[in-house]
C-alpha cells in the first residue's frame, strides 16, 4: 500500500480541455515533487514544492500549473495540452532538512494521461 | 554533480536463477544511493537503500546490492529470480540537499 495517493488513475483530455490531478500524502513530509515519466523512461522531474513554497520548475510549460494548498495536497493543473503530454503522472514527497534526509521519495501510483 | 550509469537496458534470467542488475554511480561527495522497482502501470517502490551505513544492504523481496566505494558500484541481486520479479528497476543517487537523480532503468524478464 502506498502512502502517496493519487487521482484519478487515469483520464482522457482534449487538448481544448482543463483537468487536474490531485496527490495527498499524510507522512507529515515538507517536500513534493511532480515527475512525468514516458514508457520505458526514468520519470523526468517537473516540480518541487518545499514548505509548500515552489522550489523547483524545470522550465516546464505553462500549460502545467501546480499548486500546493496545503502541506498534505499537491495539485497539477492542466489546460491546453498536446498529444506528446501523455504520460505517466507520478506524485512523490520526502523529508526536508539540511543533513537530515537521504533524498528518499515516496511516490504514489500515478495517473496515466492520454491526450487526444 | 552526480550521476548513475545501469549496465544493460534489459536482462533475461530464467525462473530460479541468480538476477545482477548493475550500477554504477559518480559522486563528488558520498552518495546516498537507492533501487527502486516499478511494475507495469504502476508507481515507484523502494527496494533498498545505502545511508552510509552497511555497505551489504538487503531490502524487500529477497533483493540486496553491496556498495563498492573502489568501483563505484552499487550492484543489485537476488540468488533465486521468480516471475513476479518481471519490472523495470532504477538505480538512484543522491546527497544531502540535492534531488534524486535516476538512471536510464534496466527492464527484467524472467522466463520460465
């Protein structure tokens, strides 16, 4: 069982269309992290949220926008996407802390995006 | 800067026998270092982890790996492979205040 949940599992957009996907995480982490991940790919990392402050944005388009209302909620926001978006979503968290933390992540099951 | 090279983008192993996924990492500092399995449409999972504590690291489902510092290796086993071993598996390194940085991932096959 994963801590890290994610939703939905899946969806279908047309590039006209806005979705979210939506993660939680009760492991009291200080640290979330957005990654898409192609098949047979390593997952590439998108964004960083850290004391819920936006740390890192790995010049990923606009049509991406996440948001993070809250230490436990992570959310990425999508409006005009392409075909070549469709991916696997993967929602992770991890411990914060100079010295602290080994950069271990948590990740939650995902949410495969199919752009049409 | 930090980075980590899998030798062999897919190994085949038949059922009951010895499964080495290997990884090799580069590090100015000491790594901490991670293998991580995802099965088919699925997330992430931990299987092990090296904190600078025992260089033998076992984790779950029978999988271990010994970190080398002379080889800079962080090679992953299993004596005895099984089907549901079948996944693509991610070495991973990183240090204190700097993310994850994944390899290219080694698909498995176990054949029967």
């Amino acid at each position: 069982d994963t801590e890290v949940t994610q939703t939905p599992k899946h969806l279908v957009m047309g590039m006209t269309n806005k979705k979210s996907l939506k993660c939680e995480q009760h492991m009291g982490h200080r640290a979330m992290y957005w990654y898409k991940q192609k098949a047979k790919k390593p997952p590439e990392l998108m964004f960083v949220y850290s004391y819920e402050k936006l740390s890192i944005n790995e010049s990923v388009p606009s049509r991406f926008s996440p948001e993070c209302p809250n230490s436990s909620l992570l959310n990425l926001h999508l409006h005009a996407l392409q075909p070549e978006d469709s991916a696997l979503y993967l929602c992770a968290s991890s411990q914060v802390g100079e010295g602290s933390t080994t950069g271990e992540l948590f990740f939650g099951e995902g949410s495969r995006l199919t752009v049409l | 800067a930090q980075s980590v090279t899998q030798l062999g983008s897919h190994v085949s192993v038949s059922e009951g026998a010895l499964v080495l996924l290997r990884c090799n990492y580069s590090s100015s500092v000491p790594p901490y270092l991670f293998w991580y399995v995802q099965y088919p449409n699925q997330g992430l999972q931990l299987l092990l982890k090296y904190t600078s504590a025992a260089t033998l690291v076992k984790g779950i489902n029978g999988f271990e790996a010994e970190f080398k510092k002379s080889e800079t290796s962080f090679h992953l086993t299993k004596p005895s492979a099984h089907m549901r071993d079948a996944a693509e598996y991610f070495c991973a390194v990183s240090r204190p205040a700097r993310q994850l940085t994944f390899g290219s991932g080694t698909q498995l096959t176990v054949l029967p």
